[in-house]
C-alpha cells in the first residue's frame, strides 16, 4: 500500500476531509508541500523541522512529538493549526488545495497527523527520505 493510500484510508482522514471531497488529491498535496523544505515561503523554515517548530512554538510539543514518535497519534484541533500556522499559510494551502479559506485549519487538522506519522516512520525523520516521501505525492 503506498503512503497516499494509507492516509486516504486512515479513517481519521477520510472523515475529516470528507466533507472538503476527499477525492481531491491538491488537497493531500498542498499538505505535502507544508512539509517540504522547499516550501521556505509565507515564512519559516519549511519542512518537517518548520512545521515541527511551528507547533513547538505554540506550547504544542508533545502534540506534534506523538505523531512523529511510534505511540498513538494525539488529534489536533483546527483552533490548534491555526494557532501554530497563522492565517498566511492557512491561506497558501486553501488556494494551493483548492478548498474555502475557512476549511483550511479542519483539513490539516484531519491531516497531518497521519501524515507526519507516515513520513517519520520508526519514530525519526530523516530529510532525505521524507523529501522523497513528499516528491512522490506531489509527482
């Protein structure tokens, strides 16, 4: 099973981006380029160590620590991504994924979780590999 197919069948997933048509693939693609560390606009340090920071920022470590590490994956509220993004890339990734800005904190908050946790596999990230990850969702 590639990784697409396993976030689009984690039900956590499918139920949270349902109703922003969880048929629409920008959508798991605009989340990808959150994480890439190509993505250096709208501020931060883009990748995974930007996003990471960007919850650690917010007083949400051992949130974003539990989808990285090998345990359950702790849920996060669209009042938390807001919070740890900020409005400009909520913004980026509504027009990115072609979804209301309103819905943008709700996707990712269904989102990354599963995400994260699929490119960190083992409970460590290597840039390398989850770059590759990501070029492969956005191919």
């Amino acid at each position: 099973m590639s990784i697409l197919d396993t976030i689009l069948n984690d039900p956590d997933v499918r139920n949270g981006i349902s109703k922003f048509a969880a048929d629409n693939p920008d959508i798991l693609k605009s989340a990808a380029k959150l994480l890439s560390s190509d993505n250096t606009s709208v501020g931060g340090s883009g990748g995974l160590a930007g996003l990471v920071s960007a919850f650690e920022s917010s007083g949400l470590s051992e949130l974003v620590s539990s989808w990285i590490g090998t345990g359950k994956n702790l849920p996060v509220s669209s009042e938390q991504v807001s919070q740890s993004l900020g409005e400009d890339k909520l913004r980026q990734f509504a027009n990115d994924a072609g979804i209301e800005h309103h819905d943008a904190a709700s996707a990712l908050a269904s989102l990354l979780p599963t995400l994260v946790n699929q490119l960190t596999p083992h409970g460590k990230s290597s840039e390398g590999s989850v770059e590759d990850l990501i070029g492969k969702l956005l191919s």
